[in-house]
C-alpha cells in the first residue's frame, strides 16, 4: 500500500529548537562570565566551535578593515558518523539550544532548560528578554511510486495554513505562510509555516518524495499596543518554563490542523 510514513517510528521530528533572544549584544568583558558558566557543561557538549562575527564600517574608503571577533561559539555533542546530535548556541544576545534526536517534549526540554537556567539569569542581568521561539522540523517520506503520490495522503482538507492549489499537485509544490496573533495583550507571536515538497536522493542514487514541515513560532515581548512584561531575575527561570510549555501546546495545535486525523493518529500527536 502506497503512503506517506513519518521519518521515524514514532514520531515525524527531524530537529527541534528552542529559543531566547536579548534585546542588546553583550560586550567582550560581560560575555566571559557567559563563557565561564557555559564552562560547566562541558561534560554534555564536550566539542567547542568558535563563531567569528566581523565589523562592518560605513564610511568614505581607506584605512583597514576591522579584523574578526568572537561573535559567540556553540557547544556539540557529536554521534560516531561525525553528525551533531544535540547544540547548544551562544551568541552575545542569543541562547539556542537544538536537538536532532527527538523522542518526547519532556526530555527535550529539560534538557535545554538545565542550560537555560545557568544562562538566562546571567544574560538577564545586562539585557531585557525581547523573545522566545520555539521551532520544528517533521518530515513525512512517501513509500510507493512517485507517480502516486498525492498530497491530501497526508495534509487535511481545507486546512487554512495551506494554499488550495497543491491538494490537487501530482508535481512538487510548496506553500509558506506567516501571521501575526494577539496572545494575551502581552505577547505579538509571529507563527511561519512553511510545507514543501521535494524529491531526496537516497543512497542508491534514486529519489524519494518527502514533505517537510517548518513550524516556527516566536513570542515578541514588549511591543507597541501591547502590555508591559517586567521579567526579574528571580522569576526568569519559571517565566520561560512555563512559556515554553504554552508555545509546545500550541504548536501541537496548530500541527493537527496541517496533517490529516490518521496521520495525527499514527505519530501520536494527542495521546
């Protein structure tokens, strides 16, 4: 029987994210007590990777171009095959943590938290919060010939995240959409979804047809027409846990309303 088969027995995650970004980079002397705390996990994220920024100048031509700096570094945990299974990302105004080892929400998440938690407090200290985001990538592989494949195998009818024209594709197609959603007068959450389906080469050498599914979705705080959010340092950790946990259900939400009732059955999206 031709049909679509998520990338994995259990569940269709191929990577995962999450997120928080500061509202002003810090400088050079604040950032080694970031380096320092970030020290200590070393025994999860053994392998260190520098990230060079460089300094743009705008001006009339002459003299020489600012050299490179530290932009960051990211801190890996590596598979036998050379792959990175799990990252954490540190940048002057940005923590991210991703994982290409899914297997459920909890473990991911307490996972990046145990980071989050040193970090946040610290960054905290020098720069407001001005975002959260949490993202996902799933991909679906179609088992059968490509000449049978077809889109609503897999996607639910009249799903307004995606364009009317690809349910009737037997070509590759794709279709990105983003809005903007009023979340409690505090949070301006900006959801992008982007499907597209393609053809991958298999190690044979022979293609197979896939869908990906891109779910971004990212809470701004303390924007214009909305109410003021006054985060301390004391609260930050609970703050996040909590937030993280409401972006994770509502993305589950919006992920039911993409893919078709046997396919939210087969990954076990609600148990």
């Amino acid at each position: 029987m031709s049909e679509f088969k998520p990338v994995h027995n259990a569940h269709a995650i191929e990577r995962v994210s999450t997120g928080i970004q500061f509202a002003q980079p810090l400088n050079e002397t604040d950032f080694k007590e970031i380096r320092e705390l970030a020290s200590t996990f070393i025994d999860d994220l053994p392998r260190q990777v520098e990230i060079q920024a460089m300094m743009l100048a705008i001006g009339p031509p002459g003299g020489s171009p600012e050299p490179p700096f530290p932009g960051g570094f990211l801190l890996q945990n590596m598979e036998r095959d050379g792959s990175v299974s799990s990252e954490l990302r540190i940048e002057t105004s940005s923590i991210t943590y991703r994982t290409d080892t899914y297997t459920r929400w909890h473990d991911v998440w307490s996972k990046a938290k145990k980071y989050f938690d040193i970090l946040i407090p610290k960054f905290l200290s020098y720069s407001e919060i001005v975002s959260i985001n949490l993202t996902y990538v799933d991909k679906f592989v179609w088992d059968g010939e490509i000449s049978e494949c077809q889109p609503n195998l897999l996607l639910r009818n009249n799903s307004e995240y995606i364009c009317s024209h690809v349910y009737d594709s037997g070509e590759l197609w794709h279709t990105h959409t983003g809005k903007f959603l009023r979340v409690e007068d505090k949070f301006k959450r900006l959801l992008n979804l982007n499907i597209d389906c393609l053809d991958e080469k298999e190690a044979s050498g022979n293609d197979k047809r896939v869908v990906k599914i891109l779910t971004v979705i990212t809470d701004n705080l303390n924007q214009h027409g909305y109410k003021a959010v006054d985060i301390k340092s004391d609260a930050v950790v609970n703050f996040v846990d909590e937030h993280m946990h409401k972006l994770h259900t509502f993305s589950k939400n919006t992920f039911s309303n993409i893919i078709c009732d046997d396919m939210c059955k087969r990954i076990g999206l609600f148990e």
